[in-house]
C-alpha cells in the first residue's frame, strides 16, 4: 500500500508538539496539506478552510483534527462526506450525541474514524490492565492534579462551555481507567468547582462504582502548583498498584515492574493506519461518556473566579 495522504486542521499547541514529529517518523503517512485560519507548517500546502482544502487536493486520504473539540464535528462531517479516514484528537466532540452522528456515517461511507485517546498509549497501562486482570481489586484512587496556568496559558476554548475545563485533562485519567479496569465503573456522586466567571469547571471530586460495589474515587484540580500528580493507586488482593506519570511508570508493593520512554503519539499514528488498513474504525465513548455523566449527576459548586 502507498502511503496514505494526510491532511492536518487546526495547526495548534499539539500538532506543533505532537502530531508533526509523530507523522515524520511514520512511513505509513504523507503529510500533504493543512487547513488552519493562522497555522502553517513549513514546506505543506496551506488552506485557511477544511472545504477550501478538500476542493483543491482530491489526493488527501485522511485528516487529522485538532482544532478544540467544540469545532470538531463540522469539520469532521465534511471530511466524512468527501470520503476521507478521520482521527479526532481527544475529546472526540463536544456532546455524545454527535460523535455517535460521525460513527454512523463513517460506516456508511466506508470511512474509518478514529477517536484517538493518547493517554491510553502511554508505556506501562498495558502492563497495568494485565495486573489487575490477575487479581481482585478493592478499589482505586485517582489523582490528576496539574497547573493550569503552565499546561493551557491563555486558551480560552478550553473555559468556554463544551472545552470541558478539568476535563480536558481528567479524560486523559478517564480513558486508561475505562481501559485497565476489569469491569465498567458508573458515576454514583461529584462536585464539580465552577470559578464564578468561567462556564466549565477548574476542579472534580468524582465517586464511581462497578457492580460489584468496588469504589474508585477520582480527583482532579487544575490549580495544583509545584509537583504534578497524574497517578492512578490500585488496592487489590496482589498488593498495592501505582500508576504513575501519566501511566508511564507501573509499581506494585513499591517495586518499579515497568517504566519506557513517552511515545503516545507515534502508537496513535500506527494505530490509525492499522484501522484505515483493516477498514474498521476504533471509537469507544466511555471517557467522554463519564464526563457527561459528571455534568449530569455532579452537584455544581461555585469558586473563586480564574484569571490566567
Ligand atoms: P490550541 O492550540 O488552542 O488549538 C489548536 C488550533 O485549533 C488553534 O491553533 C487554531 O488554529 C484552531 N482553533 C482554535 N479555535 C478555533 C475555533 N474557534 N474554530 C476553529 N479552529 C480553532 O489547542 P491544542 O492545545 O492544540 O488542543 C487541541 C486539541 O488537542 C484539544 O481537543 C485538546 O484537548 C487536544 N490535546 C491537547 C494537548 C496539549 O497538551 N495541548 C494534548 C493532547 C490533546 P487556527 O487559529 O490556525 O485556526
């Protein structure tokens, strides 16, 4: 198979940090054009609109999307229409409802669509979903707890309704734990922190459960100064689990199992050609369906406002 002709919209933050190295290295794609109301990317051809770019470059065979998920289905229809594979960056859109929209289209245009989670490919969750596979657990405690003011300075999608606030980064906590964890949890309780002039919220305390009543109980604050949280800890019969650093690092009883360089985004890349290849798609809802949930059932408290 030639390589697939790729197409990136909404040249940002990520797709400078991310996206950019992760397609360079892969010999399964070409980057050929970006569609971006101010980004570019030197030496590609650029369009200040996805029509704009569809209309002049037929060749394209995918598009990456990674503009703010609030702008996300327009854009991704369009492609679907026009016959194009499509990798939504997380979260896949702003509601449920949507998403489930693209799904339906992508199988009716034999298109596949990737609604991509990158913490999921982080080095050691594999290795975590395994160990708890091999015991019973007795519960979980997730922490993620980051600074925002360091991660998203100035991004004001991210404060407006559907950017999801501590969210955004939560989900990243949501998707390995949808992913390790034996059997689904449900949301049983939350309180989200709304700061008085911001429309989504800066803090969660988030309580789930699974059917057989085992607890996970998650916390996420945005406004964590000095060092970083981003852990999951599992009580089980075997011992205490860690997850660390995003999912990078795995101990149990203390002892490091497992520990490998960052490289969520070239395993999204090749999982993406994997599905083009195979004509499937891989779109699970389950991170954002928690967050729906949280809005639906958490009580709304309101905090101090946030200023960047
Ligand atoms: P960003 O830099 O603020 O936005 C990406 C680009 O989207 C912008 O440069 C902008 O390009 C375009 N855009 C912004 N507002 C838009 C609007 N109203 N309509 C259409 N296009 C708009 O954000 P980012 O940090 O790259 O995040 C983008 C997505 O990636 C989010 O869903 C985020 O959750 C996800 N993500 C981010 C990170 C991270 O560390 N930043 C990590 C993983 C995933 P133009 O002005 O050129 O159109």
């Amino acid at each position: 198979m030639s390589a697939i002709n790729l197409a990136i919209v909404g040249v940002g933050k990520i797709v400078r940090d991310q996206h950019l190295p992760s397609i360079a290295a892969n010999g399964d794609f070409k980057l050929v054009a970006t569609a971006s109301r101010h980004g570019t990317v030197d030496g590609i051809p650029a369009y200040t609109s996805i029509e704009a770019m569809l209309e002049a470059e037929p060749s394209i065979d995918a598009v990456s999307l990674c503009m703010p998920p609030q702008y996300r289905y327009e854009a991704a229809y369009k492609a679907l229409v026009a016959g194009k594979h499509v990798f939504l960056e997380k979260p896949p859109g702003a509601t449920l409802s949507e998403v489930a929209d693209l799904q339906e289209l992508a199988d009716k245009q034999g298109a596949s669509l990737f609604a991509s989670w990158h913490s999921r490919y982080a080095a050691a969750v594999e290795a975590a979903k395994s160990f708890l596979a091999s015991t019973t657990m007795k519960n979980m405690h997730v922490i993620w707890k980051e600074d925002v003011r360091h991660w998203h300075p100035n991004q004001e999608w991210i404060w407006q309704a559907g950017g999801l606030g501590v969210f955004d980064p939560g989900i990243n906590a949501l998707s390995i734990v949808t992913h390790i964890l034996p059997k689904p949890m449900f949301l049983t309780a939350a309180t989200l922190e709304f700061p008085e002039n911001r429309d989504a919220p800066v803090a969660a305390d988030l309580y789930f459960r699974n059917a057989d009543h085992v607890p996970v109980h998650a916390e996420f604050d945005w406004l964590q100064t000095g060092k970083q949280s981003w852990d999951i800890i599992a009580e089980t019969e075997a011992g205490r689990m860690e997850l660390n650093e995003g999912g990078s690092k795995l101990s149990v009883n203390g002892e490091l199992k497992f520990s490998a360089p960052e490289a969520e985004y070239p395993a999204l890349y090749r999982r993406f050609a994997e599905i083009i290849k195979a004509g499937t798609s891989d779109v699970d809802l389950a991170p954002l369906r928690h967050v729906a949930d949280a809005f639906m059932l958490g009580k709304r408290k309101v905090v101090d406002a946030f200023y960047d």
